[in-house]
C-alpha cells in the first residue's frame, strides 16, 4: 500500500505540460478537479435510496446515518476540495 501511494504520488508530482506557464490551471489542478468530482459523486450516491415501494408505508430507513451524515459531509467537503483545487497554484 505504501508503494501504491509513492507511486501515485510521483505520477502526480511529475505531471507537467510545457504549456503550464501560459494557462490558468495547470495538469495537477484538473486532477485535484475530478478527484473532488468523484468525491462529490460518492456522496450522491450514498444519499440515495431509502424510500418505500407502498407511499402507505413509511421507511425509517431513510434518515439512516450514511444518509442523514455521512453523505452531506462529504458532499460538503467535495465542494471545498474542488474550491481549492481552483485556486492553487503550483
């Protein structure tokens, strides 16, 4: 896992393009952008379902911690991630 990590974190450090000076991102920030992305997509993804096939039923089910918690938080922190993302430069 360690290796992994080293490994991804060379890729990402040597992750130039001789055009980087003259654009406003860079390489790096549209992976920090679609990492953010993917973060805020988990958090979709864990907020739904929950709901009831019979509208006569109700399902508690649906104020669950993944839904009611954990989902918002890493939405919230997507956005965040995504902001700094934006506006570091490297």
């Amino acid at each position: 896992m360690k290796q992994l990590l080293n490994n991804l974190r060379a890729r990402f450090n040597a992750a130039t393009d001789k055009n980087d000076e003259q654009m406003p991102l860079t390489v790096r920030n549209y992976v920090l952008i679609i990492a953010g992305f993917v973060v805020i997509l988990i958090g979709m993804v864990l907020m739904t379902g929950g709901g009831s096939d019979n509208p006569e039923v109700f399902n508690y089910e649906m104020f669950s911690w993944r839904r009611i918690t954990l989902a918002p938080i890493l939405i919230v922190g997507g956005f965040a991630f995504e902001i700094y993302a934006l506006l570091k430069r490297f």
